[in-house]
C-alpha cells in the first residue's frame, strides 16, 4: 500500500525468493562457485546448510538460471511426501516418459535417462530443498539414485539443501554409505554488516525506488543488529519501515521508524503503531 507513495514498481521488500531481487552477496557467491564445481565435476552429493531465512531456496533458484543448458536439472521444493513420490517427482520435473508408478520401474527409466544424456555428453542436477525434513527411507533412496554411475564418472548430481539439522540427519548411523558420498559441503551465514546497506539498496533499486527514498546509516546499524545478517527478517522489518514511513509521509527512514517496527514485531503488547490495523 505504500508502493504509490513511493512510486516502487514492486514491493522491494518481500519475502518470496524472487530471482530478480537475487544480491549476490559474499556468501551467496561462495556457495554457488561450490555447487557449480561440484555439478560441473561431477561430484555425486553436495550438502548446503543456513538457518531459516539466509536465502537457500533463492540460491536453489538462481543455480537452476546459472546452470548452463549442458546441465539438466530438477527442483524439488517441498519434499514432504513418500520415497516413491520423491521419484514420482524427480522423474517428472527432469521430463522423463514412465507410465509406470512402482519404485523399480522409476529408477530403471531414470537410470535409462543418466546414460542417455552422459553419451549427449550432459550432465544431470537434482536439487532438493528443505532436506531436514526428508526421512531416513527418503534419504536412502537417495543414496540408492546416488549409485546410478558408470566406472568414470557419477551420472547424477545431487544437491541437498536444508537447515542445520540436516547434518545431525546425515549422522545417523544407517545413513553411512550416503554421507561418505558427499563431497562438497557449503554453509550460508548471514549478510555481513556492510552487506546489510548494500542489500537494502540493492532491493530498493531493483523495485524501481528513487534515490529520494533512504535508510539512515543509524536505521541500517539497528536492523543490522536485529536480523544479525539474514535476509528474511531484514525484509519483514524493512517492510514494515516503509509503512511506517508512508505513515508519517517521509523518505526518510530513520532509526526511530526501525525502533518501534521491531517493538511490533517482537509483540502486540509492545506495539506502539496502531495504522497497521487498518491495512
Ligand atoms: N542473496 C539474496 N538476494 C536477495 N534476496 C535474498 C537473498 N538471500 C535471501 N534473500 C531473501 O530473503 C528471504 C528469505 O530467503 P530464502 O531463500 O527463502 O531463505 P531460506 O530458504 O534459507 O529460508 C527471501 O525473501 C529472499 O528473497
Ligand atoms: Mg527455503
């Protein structure tokens, strides 16, 4: 509601993983160059971890842009389904033809499809996003797709991608064969303190916001301090200034407007604002 006041083309501040607001922040760098070694040498198994809200399905979503077209991929976002669903899926997003709904038949037609796209001289990505809730048959059968190989090179390249419990997942004794594959692993921390302004007029920009529009430097010190980096509380907070400065009818967003946002989100008994209710 404020984006007319502001005339933004778009909300800068949202918190859905939209590739065109991508920041390649020091970190989000690091983590692809790891993941394009990884898939381009064929690696087998690559674990990316960072807690909620640092940007690993917007990673996930940029790889899938940077990949070269020498590379077939698939994404699967929301793993939260049975092991044979988990090939259902895989099998359906790398647009393979199988009729066939049981286990073996899956792995047989994706096994057929790895040695077809090797001799095309491909090479074959699936990424799978929020890891930490896959079960341990899930994880199996992945370990069992991580065999599919020929006597030079792994045929699939998998990335698991999920919160930090994943490694504690990735422990658990009976899942051995499949953590003795993995061969790159990337943590994601937060934005550092300088990133942090970077990242906020890197979106503003992007949503087509004039250099009218600003946050203080003492604004960007205090979100810094709230959000310690991560992107997603960055953008709730940020998000919420904007209103509080279409409130008070200012470009300027400074720290008081930051003060009071994190007073609201941190609790209704704290909130001072009271336009949010009529939004
Ligand atoms: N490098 C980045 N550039 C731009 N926005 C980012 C970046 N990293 C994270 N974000 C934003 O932060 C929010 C949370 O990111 P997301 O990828 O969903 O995190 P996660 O999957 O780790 O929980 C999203 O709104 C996303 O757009
Ligand atoms: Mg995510």
């Amino acid at each position: 509601m404020y984006k007319k006041f502001y005339g933004l083309k778009e909300n800068p501040f949202n918190i859905t993983s939209d590739p065109a607001f991508f920041f390649p922040s020091m970190r989000h760098e690091e983590a692809f160059n790891h993941l394009t070694y990884g898939i381009n040498s064929r690696k087998g198994i690559i674990v990316v971890t960072g807690e909620i809200g640092t940007g690993k399905t917007t990673l996930c979503r940029m790889l899938l842009n940077r990949l070269s077209d020498q590379v077939k991929t698939a994404l699967i976002l929301n793993p939260n389904f049975s092991d044979i669903q988990l090939l259902q899926m895989i099998v359906h997003d790398l647009g393979i033809d199988c009729q066939k709904k049981n286990k073996l038949d899956l792995v047989r037609a994706i096994a057929l499809f790895l040695v077809d796209q090797s001799t095309r001289g491909r090479n074959v990505a699936v990424i799978i996003d929020e890891c930490q809730n896959l079960n341990i048959r899930q994880l199996e059968q992945i370990r069992l797709l991580s065999n599919l190989e020929t006597e030079k090179e792994k045929l699939l390249q998998i990335i698991l991608v999920g919160q930090p419990e994943l490694n504690d997942k990735l422990q658990n004794p009976t899942l051995g064969q499949l953590t003795q594959r993995v061969t790159v692993r990337y943590h994601i921390l937060p934005l550092d303190k300088s990133e942090v302004k970077h990242y906020i007029a890197h979106r503003l920009k992007t949503a087509g916001a004039s250099r009218r529009l600003q946050f203080t430097t003492q604004a960007i010190e205090t979100i810094y301090a709230y959000s310690h980096g991560t992107p997603r509380v960055i953008n709730i907070l940020c998000d919420r200034a904007l209103l509080g400065g279409f409130v008070r009818e200012t470009f300027v967003i400074g720290e008081e407007i930051i003060q009071k946002c994190i007073k609201e989100i941190r609790g209704p008994k704290e909130a001072s604002f009271t336009y949010e209710y009529h939004t």
